[in-house]
C-alpha cells in the first residue's frame, strides 16, 4: 500500500539507502498524481540528496532537481499546503536552492 511504501522510501533514504529508495521514489512517481505521495516523493529526493552532498555532488543536484520537479508537479495537481512546504525538515536540503524558492510563489498563503 502507498503509505507503507512511502514510509519505508523515507527510512531507506534517511538510512542512505539512496538507491532503493529512489527505485520506490520513481515507481511511486510514474503511478501517480496524488499531490501528497508526489510531496512524499520530494521529500525522499531530498533526503536523498543531502545523504550524497559530500561524496557524490552531481547525483546529489540530480536528486535535488527531481525533488523540485515532484514538488512541481504536487503543486500543479493541487497541493497547496503552506505550513508543510515551508517547515517539513524532510526538505531542508532543498530549502536554499532557487528552484525551490520559484515554487514557493506557486502556492497559497504568505
């Protein structure tokens, strides 16, 4: 079920598990148009990506723009959810960058 899997890609990602838990990311991503599993997929994105900053910094911007891409596409598909986009710590990796902060105009609120 979806919210097992996303509970077990974020673990994996936190874990630095980056591979298996990008494998669910993507498998998640291509079924679906749930703003919320899609802000789910951000997260581990980004997650993903700050386990990689220090020892691989091209796959870890890779994992950053696919984070951004996923939010992207949750926000076109309705998320609107201020509070989460701008304090969930899952996306303090990507918090900085300034694809992230164009998004931020996208959604409603403050």
């Amino acid at each position: 079920n979806d919210a097992r899997r996303m509970e077990l890609m974020l673990a994996l990602a936190t874990c630095g598990k980056h591979v298996r838990a990008v494998e669910i990311a993507e498998a998640v991503r291509a079924g679906s148009k749930d703003p919320e599993l899609l802000c789910e997929v951000a997260r581990c994105y980004a997650q993903c990506s700050a386990g990689l900053r220090a020892t691989d910094a091209n796959q870890a911007d890779a994992y950053a723009d696919a984070a951004i891409a996923a939010l992207s596409e949750a926000i076109a598909d309705g998320y609107g959810d201020r509070v989460a986009f701008d304090t969930d710590p899952d996306l303090d990796p990507i918090r900085d960058l300034p694809g992230y902060r164009a998004l931020s105009g996208r959604l409603p609120g403050p």
